[in-house]
C-alpha cells in the first residue's frame, strides 16, 4: 500500500506512504481512491484529513512515469482530484515540509487546507519543460491571486507557506498550524469543525481576475521572452495557462491546460530537462558500489598547493563547515592562496551574497602549514600543485609516510596517470583522483576518476563528500583527459579544422554560442590560457604522430597570445575586462596559414559547424562509454552542462544526437569524412555508435 487509511472517531485519514517524497505514482494513487471511496461509503466517517508520512506531504508526480503508460492508467491524478473536489464530506489536506507539483495540486483540491510553517510550497514543473498539468494553472491564481500565481508557476521555485499565508486575501491555507508537530491534531479538530458544512467550497468556484490583465500578461509575456530568448518554451506556456484562468470558464481553462501539457511534453526542451532530472540522481549509482557501502569519516581536510585550483577547492568545504588545512612549500605562496580566498569571500560579502559573520566563521575553519607533519591527521587530503609526474611523486610518497591510516588520499590532476600516482604509495586503495573545474568553488562538476585500486568504500565516501560540497560527481575511469577534457580535445581539434577550411575564430564561436554554449571554442581557449592546449598538442605530435592537427593555434602561442592573462589571444582584451574583440593581425596570420596550404577559404554553414563541433564530442564519448570510462551516457551528459557549458535545454551532447538520430549523425560524419581539408579518419564512427545504429537503438 502506498496511501494508508485509518479512522480516528468521525476523521478519517489518508496518508500519503511512498517514500521518499510520497510520490503519486499508480500504486499511490490508487491507495489512495480506495481510501476516499471507504470514507465516502462509511456512515461513521463525517470529515477526512489528507497528508503525508514522513519527510513531505507530496513531491507531485513520479516522474518515471512520465510518458509511460501508468502515468494515464486510472485513477489519474485529474481524476484523483476530482473525486476529492466533488466529495460529499469535508476533505481537509495537512500540509508539512514538501507540497510541490502533483502534491500541491491535490491539495488544491481538498475543500479545506492547513499548513505547517516552513513547508516549501512550488509548482516546479517548468523546470522539467512542461506546465503544472493536474489543475495548478487553474486553481492557484483562484486562492493566491494572478500575479503570485504566475510568479510561482513561471519560476518553479519553491515559497514557504508562511510568506504565502501573509500574502492579502489569500485562500491557499484556511489555517496555519502552530507547528509541525501539531499539524495533525490541529487539522483533525479542524475537520471536526466543519463536519456538516453544505455546500463545501471548491477552489474552482472561485473567481479568477486580475484588475489589468491585459497589460499585466503582456509584461509578463515581454519578462519571460526577454530572460528565455526563445530557447525554452514551456514559461511562455505557462502565462498562456494562467491567462486562460481569468478568461475562461474552469472546465475550458483546465481542458486548455491538459492540451498544452500534452504537447510540452514531446517537445525536444521537455524530453532534455526530463532527460536531466533523471540523468542527475543517477550520477550517484555505481554499479558494484552498493548504496550500504561503509563510509569513511570525513571531518576535516588537508590541501596541497594553495595556487588556483587548491585555493578554490579549500573554500568548497569552509563553506561546507569542514576544517581546511593549507600546505605549500614556501610562506610566501601560502599568504597569495589565503589573500586570494579572503578576496573572493570579501567579493561576495560587498555583493550582500555572504554576511560578515559567515565569512568570518568560514575563515576561521582555514588554517596553513608548511609541515606535512601537520596534515597527518587529516581524514582526506587533496593535492593540488603542479602538473607533472615527479612532484606528484614527491607529494605523495610524503603524504604515505605521515599520513594516519584509513586516510583518503586525492590527486586533482586533469591529465596525469591516477593508477601510476596510487602507486607511489604503499596504500592505492585509499587513492582517488578528484578532478575539481575552475574556478573550483563555483564550478558544479566533479569528475571522481576511480583507480585500478581505489577501494570501494572510499569511493562510496568521496560521492558522498561531494554531495556535502554540493557537487555533481561523475565517476570516471583512468584515462588522458578523463571524460570531459578527452572529448573536448577532439572539439578542439575540430575547430582547428574549421578555422583552416574559412571560418573565423568569430564566426565559429558565434555559431555555437547561438547553439547555446555558454562560450564558443575560440573564447573558451582564450580564457582557460591557449598555452595549455598547445603543451597537450606537444606531447600528442610525439606520441601519436600519425594524428592530423591544424597548426594555427600553434602559431598563435607562438606569438605568445596565450589568452586573457595576457590580454591577447584570439581576440584582444582591455585590462579588466572580458569583452572579446576581434583582430586583425590574427586574421592575417590565419589567412596566410590558409595560403601555405593552399587551401581557398570557403563559406561554412552555422549548422555544419555546430555539427562538426557537437558530432566530434559525440563519437569521442562513443568510444569512452564502450571502454567503460564512462559508466552511462546520461553521466556523459551531466559532465558537459555541469563543466563545459553546454545548452542544458538541448540535455547534453549524447540526448543531443539522440534527438538528432544516431543515423543522421553517421550520415552527416560520411560527408564530413569527404571533405579535403578535414580528416577522415577522424570522421571514423565508433563501433558503438555504428552498432547503435545498425540496432536502430539511442544512447540514453
Ligand atoms: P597553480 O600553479 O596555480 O598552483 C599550484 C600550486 O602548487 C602553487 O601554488 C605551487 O607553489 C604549489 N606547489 C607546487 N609544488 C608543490 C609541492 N611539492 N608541495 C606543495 N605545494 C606545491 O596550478 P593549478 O592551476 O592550481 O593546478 C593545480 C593542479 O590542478 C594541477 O594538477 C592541474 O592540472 C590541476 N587542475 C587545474 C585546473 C585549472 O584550470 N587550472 C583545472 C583542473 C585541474
């Protein structure tokens, strides 16, 4: 049973029981409509209170059902509610902690509602692309008033019931319980109350208006398209919906919000964002990590390296309030690390994003050492310094001799051997890379790259700790580049391709930006320094000659444009300000490369580069889920929106080309494969995908 039923002398009650967030999945619903259907046919029953066990009242619908069959089977929530809307007796919801979505939608229903303080109260749908489908459009603007209504509907965020019942006139709460541990007996002398009340109010019987609404939608309208930009459909949807509440009759404004509903939900935005919601918890699982797995303590942690990376990853957990220890090797570099995190906290205290005080208790949880003696007691430690093998080595054959047993030991490199680094200790099951973005206290993506050794409690640990320092973890396996910087060196590459065949710098970084990346690849080098990649293509022209480069951006770090650091790169930069202007000296340079290779520019479509871009990270991925680096496509996904800024509404690059057709995107690598001036073998399918689609099968 997912709802339970009891009778406590006239009250019925029925409690939501589908754990964790009281989901309304079939089994629930249906519990539920024989809870009701009891109430009504019982004699002895005058009133029913309605609420949810444990930790919510509802979290609304399950989405696993979403587009299934179940989600339609009978009784559907519509109905659900209906039934509780027309019922003969009093229904009265107790609402506590979570009422969001479907929850709160039944609860629209009940003739009667009282609400614990502190409940967070949202009707999040539009986070998943859709509208609220189960009559939130309809009944809400009916007991919060329009403008409220819309505001929740349109941002999905989560109001606490409090500030809703100080909203004036407002008929979402009838009542506001003292506090949560008195809602039930509050809500039973409450329906006691109101035993016998004819005719019982029904939100829908309540009038929807809005004194301007002409004008007020038209703004809202303007709001919403200025902040979407035509990318996500479903917020222009929802004032559409609640419009239709103060012009329609409730029947007509509900059956218009089921046909936007339904055709939301096949749209490519809504599939993503569903796609992403899923894709999100699952990140967590690994397959032979069961969820029991013992955890290791984490109370406190030591960080080598106070440069960019060990300072940003230090403030992750002060602000998570675990203790951090610093360790440099001269005290100089300790008082840069420690100017530049109070820096960013002052930067944030100026913004009014951090109060004085936090910021003070925040750095009185950060201390420094030059000694590795004092780190020896640290749970977890992470390395930060330079990039190369033999200081890696250095650090940890000290970090195995002083460190305590049972300590978690983590290296943040972005392209060094983690199995060779676990080696250089007597311990390799307690090593594990953590592979921090920058600047590391903003970024959301973790890749945990999972060593031959690495034991699987200090995995089930470190996915743990993430979830403290409000990450999203992916877990990759050892290889160079990991998940994310192995696929977008092929980006790169790709680029490099496109830029010696005609485009510009500008034109490429245009056309992915209207793709939706946060940055195309030109501004992207520029800011993360073209001398990084160019050290990565050194290395590759040794070892993997036989791999076709363009030399343009060699020549361009041959000119020391190496970036915003230095204010040039592929464009130019003012001190102090990020604005990338175009220049002409670099336009010459690659004109003249172009004439060296006697290729004559041509005229490069925005879709075929956006599809030589987005299609060369797919194959890469292709090949790192067959090896088993990558554990799932949707982690795929998850690395590119949480590090690489890809669209979110398109659902990362694997949803991408799965909306696309595997098919399509074969076919369209063929024809990259023709052209001259690209590389052929680059436009090779991975076996996966080929076989992908020769099964007519999809990634996710
Ligand atoms: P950085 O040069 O800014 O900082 C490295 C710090 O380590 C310096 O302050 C240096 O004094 C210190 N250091 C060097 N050797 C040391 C030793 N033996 N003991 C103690 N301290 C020592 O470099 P960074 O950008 O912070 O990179 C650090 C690590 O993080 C590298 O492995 C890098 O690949 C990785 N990483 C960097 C980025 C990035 O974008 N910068 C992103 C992800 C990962």
């Amino acid at each position: 049973m997912s709802a339970d039923y009891a009778v406590h002398g006239e009250i019925a009650v029925i409690t939501l029981n589908n754990p964790p967030v009281n989901g309304l999945g079939l089994a629930t619903r249906q519990a539920f409509m024989q809870g009701l259907n009891k109430a009504m046919a019982d004699d002895a029953v005058k009133a029913v209170v309605v609420t949810g066990a444990g930790k919510a009242f509802s979290g609304g619908a399950d989405i696993k059902e979403f587009g299934s069959p179940k989600a339609i089977q009978e009784p559907h929530l519509l109905n659900l509610i209906s039934a509780i809307e027309n019922a003969s007796k009093p229904v009265v919801a107790a609402i506590h902690t979570v009422a969001m979505g479907g929850g709160l939608e039944l609860a629209l229903g009940c003739h009667y509602r009282i609400a614990a303080p502190s409940t967070d109260v949202a009707l999040p749908e539009v986070k998943l692309g859709l509208i609220p489908g189960a009559g939130g459009t309809q009944r809400l603007p009916r007991v919060l008033g329009v403008e409220p209504a819309l505001n929740m509907i349109v941002s999905g965020e989560p109001i606490k019931s409090d500030m809703l019942a100080m909203l004036p006139g407002q008929k979402l709460f009838d009542q506001m319980a003292t506090s949560a541990s008195s809602l039930m007996e509050e809500a039973m002398a409450f329906a006691q109350s109101v035993v016998g009340t004819s005719p019982l109010p029904r939100v829908r019987d309540l009038p929807c208006k809005h004194p301007n609404a002409d004008a007020f939608f038209k703004f809202s309208t303007n709001m919403v398209n200025g902040m979407t930009k035509g990318k996500y459909p479903a917020p222009l949807k929802c004032i559409e919906a609640v419009q239709n509440a103060t012009k329609m009759k409730f029947d007509d404004g509900m059956a218009a919000e089921r046909e936007i509903f339904t055709n939301l939900m096949w749209t490519p935005e809504c599939r993503a964002l569903r796609h992403l919601f899923v894709a999100q918890r699952a990140t967590s699982k690994i397959a032979d990590v069961p969820a029991d797995t013992p955890v290791r303590n984490i109370q406190s942690v030591a960080v080598i390296g106070a440069g960019t990376m060990g300072g940003g990853i230090s403030m992750n957990f002060l602000n998570a309030g675990i203790p951090v220890k610093m360790l440099e090797m001269k005290q100089e570099a300790l008082d840069k690390g420690l100017a530049i995190i109070d820096k960013n906290y002052q930067a944030q205290v100026k913004k009014g994003k951090l109060k004085e005080d936090k910021f003070q208790q925040r750095m009185s949880l950060l201390s420094t050492t030059l000694n590795y003696e004092d780190l020896k007691d640290a749970d977890l430690v992470i390395e930060a310094v330079f990039e190369e093998l033999g200081v890696k080595e250095q650090v940890f054959k000290k970090l195995d001799e002083v460190m305590k047993p049972g300590a978690i030991l983590a290296s943040n490199t972005s392209t060094l051997d983690v199995n060779a680094i676990a080696h250089f200790t007597q311990r390799p099951q307690d090593v594990v890379g953590l592979h921090f973005f920058s600047p590391a206290n903003v970024m959301k993506l973790l890749e945990v790259v999972r060593g031959a050794a690495t034991g699987k409690d200090v995995m089930a640990t470190v996915m743990g700790v993430a979830k403290k320092i409000k990450k999203t973890a992916v877990v990759s396996g050892v290889c160079d580049g990991f998940i994310g910087n192995r696929m977008i060196e092929q980006y790169s590459r790709q680029a490099g391709f496109l830029i010696e065949e005609g485009c510009t710098p500008q034109q490429v970084d245009r056309a992915v930006e209207k793709f939706g990346f946060a940055m195309g690849p030109f501004r992207m080098g520029d800011l993360a320094g073209n001398d990084i990649g160019w050290a990565i293509r050194k290395r590759r022209y040794v070892e993997k000659p036989e791999l076709k480069y363009s030399k343009t951006a060699d020549l361009l770090c041959e000119q020391g444009r190496f970036g915003q650091k230095v204010g040039k790169g592929w464009y130019d930069y003012l001190p102090g300000k990020r604005d990338a202007i175009p220049n002409k000296d670099v336009e010459d340079m690659i004109a003249k490369h172009r004439a060296t290779l006697g290729i004559t520019p041509r005229k490069i479509s925005d879709d075929e580069i956006v599809q030589r871009l987005v299609f060369s990270l797919v194959n890469e991925a292709a090949f790192i889920l067959e090896e088993g680096i990558a554990a799932r496509a949707s982690d795929i996904d998850m690395v590119y929106i949480t590090g690489y800024g890809f669209p979110i509404y398109r659902g990362g690059p694997m949803m991408y080309a799965d909306q696309f057709g595997l098919f399509n995107v074969v076919q369209a690598m063929h024809r990259f494969a023709q052209n001259p001036h690209d590389d052929a073998q680059f436009w090779q399918p991975a076996p996966l995908l080929a076989r992908l689609v020769a099964e007519g099968k999809t990634f996710n």
